[in-house]
C-alpha cells in the first residue's frame, strides 16, 4: 500500500498540518512581496494536467513553482485524456516515473483518486467536480489575513451545493467554525458525500432563505450558478437561483465588518451584485492571489515536508 501524501479533497489533512501550512503561506507570500529568493524546489518538476480548463488555477500553480525554482510541464485534453487515449493507471505510471509532482483538474473525483493510487509521486486535486480544496485553503488564509482566527466563526454559502459547498463543509468540521448553507430545491449540499459517516450537525446548519443564511456571518461567499460541465442546465439554473444573488441587503443582514469572497469568475448581476463584489466587504482579488501562496505551501510540504517552524499566524 502507497504511503505517499496526496492532496484530493480538503479532509486529507489534520487540523494540525493546516495550522502549518497556513503558517508557511504567510512566510512564503511575505517572501514574495519582499523579492527574497526562495528556491526550495529547485530541480523539482511539476505536471499540471488540465481536463477542466482554468486561468487561476494554471498561472497560480506554474508560478508558484517558478517561484520556488521547479519546473512545470503543462497538459491539456488534446495532450492526455485521461482514460480514453489509454487507462488511467498507465497514465499514471508513465507520467509519475518522469516527474515530481502532478496536479490535476478534472471533472470525476474517482478519476483523481484512480491516478492517485498508481502514481509514484503526490497528487494535488485541482478541482473535480466534487471538492476544490485548493480553493478553500486559499480562502481560509485570506480570512486570517484579514480578521484573525477562524475556528469559532460563521461561513455562510449561498447557492449551489457544489464542490466549494462540500468543501467548505469538510473544513467546518475540521477547522471547528460554523457553516450556513442555503440552496435552491434540488441543489442542495449532500453533506454525505462530503463528510460521510462523520457529518456533525453541530458545524453546518441549512436554511431555506438566503437572507437568514447570512444572519450573524462573519463571512459569505458564492459561486457561479452554473459550474463548468453543466452548461446545458444553464436556463434551467437561472430561473431556480433567481433569489439566491448576494446583494447589499444580504450582505447587511451579516457582521458589520463581514467579508465577501468569491472564487472567480464572477458574472456580475447573477450570483452577485456588482457593489457587492467590488465594494469594500470584497476581498475577492486577495484571495485570488492567495491562491498561489498557500499553493507554494502546499507543493513544499508535499515534496520536502515542513520548512523550520513558522509562527502561527493571528488568531
């Protein structure tokens, strides 16, 4: 049995390795804003294979590990299709004799997971359509950078339940904060899917109205209504999310001072409002950026494991 440490869904990691890494995306962000060289994985080569095209994701990670001296080889559909050109454990063979570390973005997580088990080196999901850990680390460094600890507080989602809703639900428990989540009928979160037999009911709460979901948040965040791979339900989507945009008056039915984050692209007018999102609650352009910091952390770790003992960040 593989004893090599994969990244697939946020629930791979304990509590105390996230209180690391959040540390060391701090150490290594303030690296970068100070230009302090920082080539921990030099001579390390990175795979990104890209099933689910992305922005973000492809400059977050490829720069990132320029950052810290590795090298990056860069797969699209048309370069491997995971499973119909060839099995995915011969892909997986053949691709982890060669490099360091792969990152995939793809649509089924047992896609990911069957690379994961045949491959020689770590595997870091990218997105799958079932979780988007990389997402939520980046998301819940942000909140510390700009309110402090987060164990305690509320999150509260408004709108599908997808891979960011599973996700955010695994770190609720995990990470002991409280999650509000509200959901048209018929795209609710499956919290089974995301914690199976260990959902506790104490760390997430559902409600019916978005506005009462956003009661007391210290934080609301969303998504597009219609995620990639699901184009076809888009009209569909439209008619049933209708209520579900977050706007200023949902967002004054939260904290004062509550943030609003978004994991990009937004579409303006649908799933927010555009004072919302550019307003002063957003932190949304922070949190894009720190998806390539807590990536940094995360490739390190894997790769070479904890650098020294950085400080716990605030809180």
């Amino acid at each position: 049995m593989s004893t090599i440490k994969h990244y697939l869904q946020f629930s791979d990691f304990s509590a105390e390795e996230y209180t690391y890494l959040l540390a060391r995306a701090a150490q290594l962000k303030q690296m970068f804003k100070q230009y302090t060289n920082h080539k921990t994985l030099s001579d390390h080569t990175l795979a990104m294979i890209f099933e689910k095209a992305s922005t973000r994701t492809r400059v977050s990670f490829e720069a990132g590990m320029y950052q810290l001296g590795g090298s990056v080889v860069h797969l699209t559909t048309t370069d491997s299709q995971l499973g119909r050109s060839e099995p995915i454990e011969d892909s997986a063979r053949v691709i982890s004799r060669m490099v360091d570390l792969v990152m995939i973005r793809t649509y089924e997580q047992t896609k990911l997971e069957k690379f994961a088990e045949f491959s020689r080196v770590p595997v870091i999901n990218g997105l799958t359509n079932e979780f988007h850990p990389c997402q939520i680390l980046a998301d819940i460094f942000t909140f510390i950078e700009n309110r402090g600890s987060i164990k305690g507080k509320t999150v509260a989602w408004i709108g599908d339940g997808n891979n960011m809703a599973n996700t955010w639900l695994q770190a609720a428990q995990l990470l002991d904060f409280k999650l509000h989540i509200s959901a048209p009928n018929g795209y609710e979160l499956d919290e089974k899917l995301a914690l199976g037999a260990k959902a506790d009911p104490a760390h997430f709460q559902t409600f019916e109205s978005p506005q009462e979901a956003c009661i007391g948040a210290h934080l609301v965040t969303t998504d597009v209504w219609t995620s990639m791979g699901y184009e076809e339900e888009n009209a569909k989507r439209m008619k049933a999310f209708a209520n579900w945009k977050v706007d200023a008056a949902m967002m004054a039915q939260a904290q004062a001072d509550a943030l609003f984050m978004h994991c990009l692209p937004a579409h303006r007018g649908e799933e927010v409002d555009a004072d919302v999102i550019d307003g002063p609650q957003s932190v949304v352009w922070d949190e894009a950026e720190n998806r390539m910091h807590v990536q940094k952390a995360l490739m390190e770790y894997l790769l070479i494991g904890k650098q020294g003992s950085p400080a716990t960040l605030v809180g």
